[in-house]
C-alpha cells in the first residue's frame, strides 16, 4: 500500500500541468495637468480610479496648471512642466495628457496656430509632445494619451476651445498611428451637449463621472495590448 501511493504521488507530479505563474502587476505612471488631479481629494481621480480598475499601484506626478511649454525652471521642475513629471523607473505605461493649459493660458484660444505647431507638428512627428511621448518610449513604456473632455455647451469658458483643441487632438492621433507603442484615447464623444453633470462647477474640470468614465477607456486602453 505504501509503494502505491509513493507511485501515485509521483504520477500526479509528472502528469500534472504546471502551475500557472501569476503575472507581475503593472508599473504604471500618470503625468499631465489638472484634468488627472481633478476629484483627488475624494479618491476619485482619474489615477485613483485607474489603480483600482487594474488592481496595480498607479503612481500619478501629475499637477495642477501644469504645460508643456513652461520654460520657468524651478516651478517648471517641481511639475508645471510636464516632461520635468516623470520619474525614473521600469514602468511598464506611462499615462499622459497636456496642452489645454498651453492653448487656454498660452493664447487664449485664439489665433493658437503657433502654439499648435510648437506644440506638435502637422505629421505628429516634432514638438514638446512628441518630445516627452518619445522620451518614455526610449525607456521601454506604452504611452496612453488621454484627450480631453469637450465642452457641455454655452456657458463654458472653454466652448471657444473647441477648434483648436479638436487640432491639437488630430495631430495626436496622428502621432499615435504611427507607434504601435502609443495610444490615443480620445473623451470627444463623452459629453451629451448641455450635459452639466461629467463637469465640476465650473464647466471646465471634470466631475468624479467623468474622471471614472475617462479611467475606464483608459483601462482599456492598456488592456488592449498591441
């Protein structure tokens, strides 16, 4: 009886699948303005919500007001310029977004073609986002650019925005096509015209439904590996 079961306790160890390793979670790391700080204090930020959609720590240096032409240098280092946002480390994504408060504050959104173009090119290939985007990219992450919401209608103080904004976007997408490693994730058609409720008070940040729903198209965003 005993050879039986030293003979059947080797059996099942020859014949049994092995044991599936779980996988590592993900390094993640979120860079850019307000639109991913907006409802940090009630843990209902973009990265919070992102953390929790993934189940992975999401490591988030992104601050209010913050551009990426900024040319000050030392509030620029501590994060109001976003390239200075990221930090060294074996990150797996990096999430980014960037360039309302160089079109809002830099120009007023008005007459913005130079500061589009300084911002990123035609092709998608020069400007300080492609710039920050490739920096990443040399260091082995996706890259998950984040658009921004539209505005909810009269009344916003970024309803002129919208032209220029919907340019910046298009030269994104246009930067995203042309690296698997990088994706757009655009939020144009998240807001029903006259829909107060994705905004904060103000019509221009988002409210926690919004932040939530923007972390959702970006989970699936790193879910859908290229």
């Amino acid at each position: 009886m005993r050879h039986f079961l030293i003979l059947f306790g080797l059996a099942l160890l020859l014949f049994s699948p092995p044991l599936a390793r779980a996988e590592p979670p993900l390094r993640v790391l979120v860079m850019g303005d307000s639109f991913m700080t907006s409802n940090h204090n009630n843990e209902k930020s973009l990265p919070q919500v992102l953390s929790k959609l993934l189940q992975t720590p999401v490591k988030s240096t992104a601050v209010a007001g913050a551009r990426h032409l900024y040319a000050l240098p030392i509030t620029g280092a501590m994060g109001l310029n976003i390239s200075k946002q990221y930090r060294r480390g074996a990150w797996d994504v990096v999430v980014m977004n960037g360039g309302g408060n160089d079109l809002w504050l830099g120009c007023g959104c008005a007459r913005c073609d130079r500061k589009v173009a300084r911002l990123i090119s035609a092709d998608g290939t020069q400007g300080a986002i492609p710039k920050v985007v490739q920096h990443a990219r040399q260091r082995g992450a996706r890259v998950i650019y984040v658009g921004y919401l539209r505005s909810p209608g009269p009344g916003s103080p970024i309803e002129r925005c919208k032209v220029w904004g919907e340019k910046l976007e298009a030269r994104i997408a246009a930067m995203a096509a042309r690296d698997k490693g990088v994706s757009f994730v655009s939020l144009a058609n998240m807001v029903p015209h006259g829909d107060l409720s994705f905004h904060a008070f103000d019509r221009i940040h988002p409210s926690p439904k919004a932040s939530a729903a923007a972390a959702r198209r970006v989970a699936s965003a790193i879910r859908a590996k290229p």
